[in-house]
C-alpha cells in the first residue's frame, strides 16, 4: 500500500483505502468535481520521479455536501483524473504553473439543471490530453498542459467563486468556460477584472456582451466568445416557419425574466415582426415555475400556430406536460436552450417527436481537429464507445474551447504573458472542431460566429431518439438528413 501527502488537506491519504465509487456525486449534495489531481508519469520523461502506476492526489477546493472525512475520499477517488488532471503528467509542484507547464482553467455546470451541458467534460478533458500527450512548442518551449475543472452548480454566484479559485488558488494561465449565460458572463467578467484571457461559450453574443455592459465597437481585452446571436437563430428558425403549413403567423414565445430571455425579448422579437410574424410574448416568469397555466391560456387566446422558448430544461419539460394536457399543441415547436441533449428528448417521451431546435454541432458536420485531424463524426463515435451514451451539441463545443486555447499559447511569443496570450484570442482565426472561427469579423471585437442549423427529434435506432437535419438555410455546408415536419399534426 502506498501513501501520498494530501497537500490540501494536510493529512496522508492511503491509496488502498480509497474504495472506488461508480458515482462521484455524493448524496449530501456535495460533488467531488475539481478535486482530485491525478498526476502519473509522463510517458518517456526521465525527469519525472514517479512510477506509471504511482498517482499522487491533491484535495483542494472540495464541497463535500457534509460527508465526512472518510466517505468524501472514498468518493472522490471515484475520479481519478477526469476533474483536475495533467495532460502530460510528471508536473512540478501544485502552487502555480513551472515554466514548460501552462495551466487551463475550465468552468462548467456539472450539476444542477444546466448539467446536461457537461455531460460530456470528462470526456473530452480526456481527448485533450491525448492530442496533446506530447506536448507542443510555444514560445520556443517544449510546453505541457494541465486542466483545472471546476463545477459552477448552474449557479451564478458558484461560478464567480469557482473562476476566483482558479485565479488566486490554482494560478492558472487562461480559463475557458462554456454553457449559458449563468456561466460565461460571470467567468467572464472575473477573467476581465484579473487580467486573465478568456474564451467562453454556448451563450448568445448579445446576452454575453451587453449583458457585461459591453462597449460597441471595442469590446474586452481579456475574454472572447465563440457561438451566435439572435440573426443566427432568426436565419436558423425563420426558415423552418416558412415552410410551415400554419394559418396564423402569431408566435407563442416562453420567454422567462433571465439574462437569455430579455436577450430573445429585445433581440428576436423585433426581428420576427420585420419578418411578418408576431411574437406573442407568455410574459417574464421566474424560473423553476411550475404552474404555465397563465401562459398557456395566452398563447391559446392568440391562435398561434408557431412556438418559441428559451427556459431551463427542467421548466420546459413542466411546460411541454401541462401544454398537451390542457390543448395547447402548436403546429411547429422550434426551442432554443432546450432539448439540444438526448436526455432531454428522453424525459419527454412521445411528446418530444419533432421538436425542432438549433444544432450548431453534429456527427453531420464536416468540422475536423486542429489538434490531431479527427473529424466530428469521429469524435461522436468516439465518445458513445467510451461511454455507451449519445453525442450532444456541447461535445464539440467544449473540445474547441480547449483547440483555441491552445492555439492562442502557440501564437504568442510568451504563452505566460497574459496581456498577449489575450491579444492572440482576440485575433484568432481557426478551423478546428466547431468550423471556421473568426475572432475578427464581429458582430463585435472578441467574437466569432457560429451558425446553425434546424434539427428535429425524431425516433432513434441505436438510442431512443435521434436528430434529423431538416433545415441548412444558414450552413449549406451541413448536408439535409429528411423532411421538416409538423410537430403537432
């Protein structure tokens, strides 16, 4: 049995008492998510004093959900190295990066109801580490990376802490970030303040740049986003309206009062009236509501054959329900925020056949790695046999966050001085796993587009539920997959 200091902690853990666990989360709430460092020889490093099979953990940062001691560690050795893990292994100390190593932060929602959104992290943590297991020059130095994840809870204000920790506590070198609103803006703007670079994404540009009070025209030093805005989703939607076979062009939109929402509000609602359709806005509701059936009897008063959201998850599988079972059953759905996972289609069940949504990445998508050339549909194959689970959207998302990451360390001279490792995301100009991506071409300074395409749910083979291309109106570089049809008959 070997012992290893726990260097957070202050106490020596045995590795032969920590049982592993099939689940990390713990039942009192905690989660062992960005806890443990998992550190083996790095693979032909004669420096590294470690054995292949010796892993050294370092417990820091732990919510343990009141667990005790023994409980916590049996759990979070459940991890391993998919929440703080080295890309190389064999690194120097745990208070800062050393020279060769260049530290990435990575926030995210693990838990709570934007989890769905990381439901592949670990996975591509791992991707990254294998692309770059040998590692890459920057800066004339032979360069390793290691990746700090840490857990935002779908909260705001765990975010804002979290994204500290990893400036003041884990010294590391740029953070990236990804999922709502809820997350990028408050990484963000910690990232701004602390002079730390930054990318982000899976949030609408405008909610993320006007939403920090962002100037038009000049835009932020430190941080970027890649992803789209209310054009892209008018150019992904609007299109599928068109074909529709409704009689009336009023739109029940299920607009809650969040950052997304008044972003949808102010943004896609004008824009649907150039267009000839009216927004039948359900009112600005709180979200966790679980009574819509004020909403519904509004967009039912109306007429609409047409709907549109932007809830959370959990408040549009409730609307679905008690939309059915009180007659409100639209002609065509097409959501935004929602149903971009299986999991999501899953927990509707029947009610989910042709939901239409915006699918900024798929299997379908003829992306590839600037990391090591493997193609999306690679990539998406890759994570079902790993994991037994369906591809989602944030899959390559996420793996990209992490391709410009790297590419911004390779640009700059230094990849430690932050003021031009920020300078490079700013002036970026990648084809990687989520397309082209130009950093310079707007709609604002630090910001690169995406643009996506219509999909819709239909029943599956090998899962449950599968996406259907039907509509590639804004990316003719994404081939059709079948026929727009009617979400409700």
């Amino acid at each position: 049995m070997e012992t290893h200091r726990c260097s957070g902690a202050g106490r020596t853990i045995r590795s032969g008492q920590l049982p592993a666990t099939r689940d990390p989360v713990f039942p009192g709430g905690g989660r062992a998510s960005c806890a443990l460092e998992e550190r083996p020889r790095c693979p032909g490093d004669e420096r590294c004093p470690r054995t292949p099979s010796t892993k050294e953990f370092a417990v820091r940062d732990i919510p343990t959900g009141g667990l005790g001691r023994r409980s916590f560690l049996s759990g979070a050795a459940a991890l391993g190295g998919a929440s703080l893990v080295s890309a190389c292994g064999g690194l120097k100390g745990t208070g800062g990066s050393s020279s060769d190593v260049l530290k990435i932060g990575y926030v995210s929602p693990q838990t709570g109801p934007l989890a769905g959104f990381a439901t592949a992290d670990n996975f591509v943590v791992k991707q990254i580490q294998q692309a770059v297991r040998g590692g890459f020059t920057a800066g004339g130095v032979k360069r390793r990376i290691e990746i700090v994840v840490k857990d935002t809870q779908s909260n705001p204000n765990r975010a804002t802490e979290v994204t500290r920790q990893l400036i003041n506590s884990d010294k590391v070198d740029l953070i990236v970030g990804s999922s709502t609103p809820d997350t990028t803006n408050p990484v963000a703007d910690q990232c701004e303040a602390n002079g730390i670079p930054n990318v982000t994404t899976i949030a609408p540009w405008e909610a993320w740049f006007h939403g920090r009070g962002g100037k038009p025209g000049e835009g932020f030093k430190y941080t970027t986003l890649f992803f789209f805005g209310m054009q892209e989703f008018a150019d992904c939607f609007f299109p599928m309206w068109d074909r529709a076979d409704v009689s009336s062009k009023n739109v029940a939109a299920l607009w809650p009062n969040d950052t997304d929402a008044n972003a949808f509000r102010q943004g896609l609602g004008p824009m649907m009236k150039k267009s000839g359709y009216t927004p039948v806005d359900g009112g600005a509701y709180q979200n966790g509501a679980t009574d819509f059936t004020a909403q519904i009897a509004t967009f039912k008063e109306s007429g609409a054959d047409l709907f549109t959201c932007t809830p959370i998850p959990p408040d549009f599988q409730t609307f679905w329900k008690q939309a059915r079972q009180q007659g409100f059953k639209p002609k065509l759905a097409t959501v935004a925020k929602v149903m971009l996972f299986p999991s999501e289609a899953e927990a509707l069940g029947g009610l989910a056949a042709n939901i239409a949504t915006d699918f900024w990445w798929s299997p379908a998508h003829p992306y590839k790695s600037v990391l090591d050339g493997k193609s999306a549909k690679q990539l998406a194959d890759d994570f079902a046999a790993e994991t037994g689970k369906q591809w989602t959207q944030a899959l390559g998302s996420v793996y990209s966050l992490f391709e410009i990451a790297i590419q911004a360390f390779k640009e700059a001279s230094d990849p430690k001085d932050r003021d031009e490792v920020a300078a490079k995301l700013r002036g970026m100009k990648i084809r990687c796993m989520s397309g082209d991506l130009d950093f310079t071409a707007g709609p604002q300074p630090g910001i690169a587009l995406q643009h996506p395409v219509g999909g819709q749910w239909r029943k599956g083979e090998r899962f449950p539920w599968d996406v259907v291309i039907v509509d590639n109106s804004a990316n003719k570089a994404v081939p059709i997959g079948g026929d727009l049809l009617p979400t409700n008959a």
